[in-house]
C-alpha cells in the first residue's frame, strides 16, 4: 500500500509517510512509557521493601547496640572479678606459702616430738617406782583428811558448846547489869538522904546560929564559951582531918609497898589510880584473875588499916570509874556512863567478898567526862582509862 502511495505521488506526497513515523514515534514513547510506569512500579516496590529492610536494620543495629553496652558491663564485671580473683590468687598463694611454712615447722615439731616420746617412753619406765610412792603419799594424805575431818567434827563440837556457854555468859551478865542497876539506884537514894540531912543539917546550924545569936545578946560570958567551944570544935575536926589524912597517907604508902612501882599503878593528887586495863578487858566490866590479885592485896591492906581508924571517925572508900571518849554502844553498856558505872559497881562488889564492910563503900561512873590527859591519842586514852580510889570522909 505503502508502495502504491509512492507510486501514485511520485515525489512530493511526504503527508502518510511523516503520519507513520509519527505514529511509530508514538508507539515507541507509550512503549518507552509504560516500560517507565512498569519499572517506577518495580522500583517503588524496591524502594519500599529496602526501607522496611532499613528499619530492620535500624532495629537490629539499636539491638545489637544494646547487647553491645551489656556485653561492656559484662566485660567490666569480668575485669574486676579477674582483678579481684587476681588478688584472692595472691592472698592464697601467700597463704599457701604461710600454710607450707607451717606444715614444715609442724613436721620439725612433729619429729621433735617423737624424739620426746621415745624420751618419755625411756623415763617410763623409771616412773613406775615414783608412781608407788605417790600411791603411799595420797593413802597417807588421805588418813591425813580423815584425821583433819574428825577434828573438825571435834571443834563443830566445841564450837557448839562455847556458844551455848556465851549464851549463858551473856544471861549471867545481863542478870548481873540488873543488880547493878538496882545497886545504882540504890546508891541514888542514898545520896537523895544524904541530901536530905545535910538540908536537916543546914536548918539545925540555921537554928544554933539564931541560939547563938540570942545566947550573945543574953551574955558575953556565953560568948566568949561558944567562941572557945568553936575553936574546940575546929581543932577536933582538924584531928580528925589530920587523922584521916594519916590513915589516908599510910593506906597509900602501904599499898605503894604491896603493889609496887608499876606504870599502870600510881597515886594523882589525893587519889590511887588504877588503868582499866589491869582490871577489865576492853569494852567489859569482868574483873580478871589479875585485876582480883591487886584487889585482893589492896583490900588486906584497907583492912589492916580500917582496923586502926576509931570507930567514931566516919571515914568511906570512894571508888570512881572512868573511860576514855571512844563511844561504845551494845547491849550490856549502851554509853561510857553505863560502863564507868558498872566497872566501879564491879570493883566494890569485889572489895565487900573480900570483907570491906559496905557502908565504907561508895562507887560512881563519870564516863569520858573527866578525862587526865584531854588529847585524842591511843596514850591520852590510856591515861583516862582508870578506877581511882579516895579514902575520904562523909
């Protein structure tokens, strides 16, 4: 057709052939077009998958950063756990070393040892005769502790029987502080009337100075007889004072022979002093054998010499007890009053057994009150510690 075209125009009919390559070019660029649309779907396609692929990737590499980071921790745990082990390693070997420094010196010793056991096994049998005689030793040690126990039992015995006698001891004294205080008593209402007649005395010589008044008013010549019956009266008194004081000054001087120069003995002023402790124990009002030795010679003497005092001459052995400050406080002597008193009470109970007639007898208690030797040592103490007697008259 194409070649009939040609050949009816011959030469300048270009119209269909131009309409041809057009439409060929057509073809070719709906072709090219739709290859382009098929291959932009493809890629797209491609694109679309790489992406996903992308975001997996990007999962996995944040993944694979995250066991990055725990494998580093992981790895500086191990670090420091190698580095510790390391340590520990060191610590054990030194301690090994130390363990087998140990074992070598346990073995020396352990050889050691066994050289003293063999030694020990060789003296063995040279203790065997050692042995016996230890055996010998414990049976007599044991007759020993069979001996001490049945005196022991011996002493509980006795034990028992000094405590019942203190018991009774301690009965007997408070039966005898009782009569001492009914003698105390005693003595207080014997003082109540020798107050009472002095008083009588007193009025009696009130009554012969108002006589004597008047008799002077009466008469001179009486006066002038009271006046030498005065001076009788004085100069008898004087004897008699004179007298007593003779009596009194061979009393001492005799008793000054009997009893000799002793420390604890001796005469202050107008008094015989005896220290407590010749007499009583500390802290009682029990004469002891030796106290009752110098009261037995001092009261042979005050007889001897009693016998020699006329009748008429009212004379009386004045016995006074004293202590020093210390207080003292039982059941017996609540106080040094009760002491004193009773140690006094004690000396002339005493003096009256050995025939010392009571009305010649007088006791009293003046505690720590009139001390000798007012300084506060163990001497001072002794010093005030006494029983003094005075020979005086009534």
């Amino acid at each position: 057709m194409a070649l009939a075209r040609r050949g009816s125009t011959n030469g300048f009919d270009i119209w269909p052939g131009f309409v041809d390559a057009l439409a060929t070019l057509l073809m070719v660029i709906i072709f090219l077009l739709m290859i382009f649309v098929v291959a932009q779907f493809f890629l797209n396609d491609a694109i679309s998958g790489r992406d996903q692929a992308l975001e997996r990737l990007n999962l996995q590499v944040e993944e694979l950063a995250d066991l990055l980071a725990l494998e580093r921790r992981a790895s500086e745990n191990l670090r420091n756990s190698v580095t510790q082990l390391s340590s520990e390693l060191q610590s054990t070997l030194a301690a090994r070393d130390g363990l087998e420094d140990d074992l070598s010196e346990l073995r020396n010793k352990h050889a050691a040892l066994g050289e003293s056991l063999r030694n020990a096994e060789g003296k063995l049998s040279k203790s065997d005769e050692e042995r016996a005689r230890l055996r010998l030793r414990l049976e007599e040690l044991r007759q020993d502790v069979a001996a001490m126990t049945a005196l022991r039992d011996e002493i509980a015995k006795d034990l028992a029987a000094a405590r019942t006698k203190h018991k009774a001891d301690v009965e007997k004294a408070t039966i005898q502080l009782t009569e001492e205080r009914k003698i105390s008593e005693a003595a207080k209402a014997q003082e109540a009337l020798l107050n009472r007649q002095m008083a009588e005395l007193r009025k009696q010589v009130a009554r012969l100075n108002n006589a004597l008044e008047a008799s002077e008013a009466a008469s001179k010549a009486q006066k002038a007889e009271i006046v030498n019956l005065g001076k009788r009266l004085n100069a008898a008194l004087a004897s008699k004072v004179q007298e007593l004081a003779r009596y009194r000054s061979e009393f001492f001087g005799r008793l000054r022979q009997v009893l000799g120069n002793r420390r604890d003995i001796r005469v202050v002023g107008d008094r015989f002093v005896f220290q407590s402790e010749v007499l009583f124990g500390s802290g009682s009002a029990e004469m002891g054998e030796n106290g009752k030795g110098q009261l037995t010679q001092l009261a042979q003497t005050l007889k001897s010499i009693s016998a020699k005092i006329p009748k008429d001459l009212d004379w009386v052995l004045r016995v006074d007890g004293h202590t020093d400050r210390v207080p003292i406080k039982t059941a017996a002597f609540p106080s040094n009053w009760e002491l004193s008193m009773a140690r006094a009470i004690s000396v002339v109970k005493f003096l009256i057994s050995q025939g010392i007639p009571a009305q010649n007898l007088a006791a009293a208690g003046f505690g720590e009150f009139r001390p000798l030797d007012a300084r506060t040592d163990e001497i001072a103490y002794r010093r005030n510690r006494r029983i003094e007697l005075k020979l005086d008259q009534r």
